[in-house]
C-alpha cells in the first residue's frame, strides 16, 4: 500500500467511511497516512498480516482485485464480484 490509494480515497464522497487493512512491515504508508488525515476524512488503517490477495469491499458487496490497486489504469486488471458476506473476510482478518 503506498500513497496513491490514499489520493484515491480522497475523491470519495463526504460521510463514505474508509478503512485499509494492511501488513505494516510491508508499508510505508505511516507519514502519508498522518499527513492525509489531518486535511482528509480519516482513513482507518488496522494491521493485518494474514492476507496476500486483494479485496474491495463496498457496503454489503466484496470484490476480488487481481493485481496491485496501485497499478489501476495502467495495466489490466481483473475485479470480479464475490457472492460472500464481507463478515466473512472481516472477521478472518489479523
């Protein structure tokens, strides 16, 4: 995770919560973050260690993400929808 999700976050609309799981000893995001959240809506960042694939979840719907977001635009890739209850992946994370 690097800063170009949080500048995508920025556009969402006022109320949208955001939350971000990620493996901290594989981010540099700390900086960024602190700085983002003191112009931006907060975003929540939690540890999670346990997961290596990509997961979007909007409201009651969960998408896989194929490749790297960061690499949105510029190469292909796959979003396919989930039939799943996103507690299920909430609740399995660490």
């Amino acid at each position: 995770m690097d800063d170009r999700i949080l500048k995508v976050l920025t556009k969402r609309q006022e109320g949208v919560l955001a939350t971000i799981y990620t493996d901290p000893s594989h981010s540099q995001i700390t900086n960024d973050l602190r700085r983002h959240n003191a112009q931006y809506p907060r975003i929540e960042v939690r540890n999670c260690s346990n997961v290596h694939d990509r997961f979007l979840i909007i409201d009651d719907t969960v998408y896989f993400i194929g490749g790297s977001i960061k690499d949105l635009g510029k190469k292909i890739v796959a979003f396919s929808q989930m039939h799943q209850n996103p507690e299920s992946i909430l609740t399995r994370l660490r």
